[in-house]
C-alpha cells in the first residue's frame, strides 16, 4: 500500500509561528501513538535499513514514475529531512509497527508544506507488501487526520496519489478526504478543508 507523492517538499518550510503550538508540546501528542493494531512512533536515526526496504521495494513503486530508493543513502536523506520536520514542527511521518514487534511495517502521517501558495498538511502512507490489503494504511490516515484536527491549525489535508493507484485512492476515501479533480496536476488529488472549489 503506497500513495505516489513523490514530490516532496525536500526544503523545509519555514515554520508559521503564530499558527501553531510549541513543537515540545506537539511532541508530547504525536511521539507515540497506539492504535487499535498499530504503533505510530516518531523517527529514530537508526531508521535509515528499513526506510530502504519499503522506499527501495520496486513492489512499493509500482505507480511512482522516479521508481524506487536507488540506495541506502537516498532513504538515509530522506530520513534526515522527515526528522529535521519533527525537530522544527514537533509532528511528521511515523514508523509504524506491530505492538511486540521491532520490524517496522510502513512510514506515515502527515507533514507541512506550502501546495499551491498555501499551508497544507501533507497525508502520506507506504507500507512494505506484505502489510498489504489488512487496512493499515487507512488505519494509520485516519489517527492522522484525528491528531491534525484536534491539535494542528485547520490547515486542508491533501493526499496526492496517481489514477492507477486504485488501493490508494480507496485509502484516501475511507479517510473522508474528497476528489479534487480541480487540484490535479500529475497526481489525482484528494483534499478536505481546501476552502471553495472554485478556487484553484
């Protein structure tokens, strides 16, 4: 289970601070979530190995046009930016693993980031294959989408996947996020909070 938004925002946004709480204090929220079947936990350095086995996986890249890690490294940059967004905002993309077990699953949650010259909150999810098809992916959007609305600012949720990607775009729906074919680029868009759909 992957969605392909492979457009990362790599640059930090600088953080809007009269918007949001103290990171310390979103931190003590989003470090370490539980969910019904899952652990939610925030990123550790040591996360480099297994980033790479689900963001490496061309299993895990079926829909993403720049196919999979290429090497550790690209999974050890990509580590290094979601955890200087936890440093910066207190909130970012989870590990996510069984209660018990150590073996990480999948990465998710949601990040900040400018889209279309406003602040959104990013949705994300990409598990490794043999997590697929349980509803872990919806089960991880929606404890995000929980914790957004109940502690972020009311910034829309957009979650960015291609039009083949029918088990992502399922993920997206079950999360209560709407079609947004008014916000497509490459990627299909889905989107909730977004403020009018006449306005592109």
């Amino acid at each position: 289970m992957e969605n392909d938004d492979t457009q990362r925002q790599h640059l930090l946004v600088p953080r809007p601070d009269n918007e949001l709480p103290e990171p310390d204090d979103l931190a003590h929220i989003f470090n370490e979530v539980g969910t019904q079947r899952l652990i939610l936990r925030r990123l550790r350095v040591s996360d480099g190995p297994a980033m790479f086995a689900v963001h490496g996986d061309p299993a895990t890249n079926r829909y993403n046009p720049a196919g999979p890690h290429p090497d550790l490294a690209t999974s050890e940059e990509m580590l290094r930016q979601c955890r200087q967004h936890w440093q910066v905002y207190g909130f970012g993309y989870w590990a996510v693993a069984l209660p018990q077990e150590e073996n990480i699953i999948g990465f998710g949650g949601v990040e900040h980031l400018v889209w279309r010259h406003r602040d959104v909150l990013n949705l994300y999810y990409r598990f490794t294959p043999s997590a697929w098809g349980k509803g872990y992916a919806t089960e991880l959007a929606r404890t995000a989408m929980a914790l957004a609305r109940g502690h972020l600012p009311p910034w829309p949720v957009i979650a960015r996947t291609r039009v083949e990607n029918i088990a992502s775009i399922r993920t997206a729906e079950r999360t209560g996020l709407l079609r947004r074919s008014d916000l497509d680029t490459e990627h299909v868009v889905f989107a909730l909070g977004w403020a009018s759909l006449d306005d592109h």
